[in-house]
C-alpha cells in the first residue's frame, strides 16, 4: 500500500512539473523550463522505479 501511495505522490508532483514546464515555456522563461523539465524527468524516472517495485 506505501508503494501506491508514493506512486500516486510522485504522479501529483510529476503533473505539477509538467504544468510549470509548459507554463515557462509559454512566457519565455528558459531557466524556469530547464529546472521543470529536468524535475519531470526525475519524477518520471521515480515512477517507472515504483511500478516496476509494485509489480
């Protein structure tokens, strides 16, 4: 169950990175996309990690 909930954890944070990835690079702000989109790729990394552990 602790696996499923940090799944679900690392999904909100995911789509919250996501959101302020497209967000900066609407209005131009590349530093901002660097640092999101790099923290996306962290939480999707996470999640693979996770789905592999509850499988």
């Amino acid at each position: 169950m602790e696996l499923i909930e940090e799944l679900a954890e690392e999904i909100r944070k995911y789509d919250r990175a996501r959101d302020l990835t497209e967000k900066a690079l609407m209005t131009e702000m590349e530093d901002m996309y660097l640092e999101y989109s790099s923290r996306m790729e962290q939480h999707k990394e996470k999640i693979s990690q996770l789905i592999l552990q509850i499988q």
